[in-house]
C-alpha cells in the first residue's frame, strides 16, 4: 500500500513539472498590453461638471495609455499582435527583451503614478481639463493610425 502512494505521488510530481516546465515557455507574449483602451471621450463640457478627484482619475488613465502605446507604434496599436506576427523569431532573448520591456513600461508608470499622485492634486482644474482633451486628442490620432496600418 506504501508503494502505491509513494510511486502515484512520485508520478504525480513528474507529471507537474512537466506541466510547469510547458507553461514557462507558453503562448506568445503580445508587444502590445490587452488593457490599453479607452472607455470613453470626453468633451470639455463634460469634464467641467467632474470633480477634480475624477479628473484626476482620468489624466492617469490616459497616461496610463500612452505610456504603454507610443514605445510600441512602429508595431501597430493593435493589442494581441506578437512578434511571430512580424517575423521575429520567438526566442528566448527576444522574449527575455520583451519582458524586460514590459517591466520597464510597468515601473515607468508606477514612479510618474507615484510622483503625480503628489504632484498632480495641486494644479489648476483648467489644466487638467487642458491635458485630458489633449490626451484623448493623440489617442483618438492613435486609432486613426491604427486603421490606417495593415496590422
């Protein structure tokens, strides 16, 4: 009965690893992060009526947005595309220098996110409303870029 737990619990472990050591490699990262949308556009009348703290909200969610777009245009601005969809081998260093920008991208946003948070409350409503319509203005060129590219 030892010997059968034991062989079925060594059997059990092979077969994870295995599974675990598939996974690392997995699908196709894509260039492009999948949460790099906008809900909505706003106009100025609409931002005038907001509250400062949801201006706030916004500025840093189109932010958000650009930062993870305008490093990767030269590739589309289509979430999902890869680098096979290119023709750039999928190997481990290009993988490995995606990643890298990936995280880079990720800590970027989080230091301006930290210094904005502190920053940001203290300016002018006007501007903010300002910097929102001229956010939204190159997002709205972005996607007219992106219609316009074959990927």
């Amino acid at each position: 009965m030892k010997l059968k737990l034991v062989f079925f619990s060594v059997i059990f472990l092979l077969i994870t690893g295995v599974g675990t050591a598939q996974n690392k490699s997995g699908a196709p990262k894509s260039i492009i992060n999948k949460d790099v949308a906008i809900s909505k556009y706003h106009d100025l009348k609409e931002l005038e009526d907001m509250q400062k703290g949801k201006l706030l909200e916004l500025y840093t969610e189109r932010m958000e947005i650009i930062i993870k777009l305008l490093p990767s245009i030269a590739f589309g601005i289509k979430p999902g595309i890869t680098m096979s969809s290119f023709g750039i081998p999928d190997s481990k260093e290009n993988r490995n220098a995606l990643e890298e920008h990936h995280e880079a991208t990720r800590s970027y946003f989080e230091n301006t996110i930290a210094f904005q948070s502190r920053i940001l409350p203290y300016s002018d409503k006007a501007n903010l409303i300002a910097a929102i319509l001229f956010y939204e203005q190159v997002l709205k060129s972005l996607h007219i870029y992106g219609q316009e590219n074959k990927f």
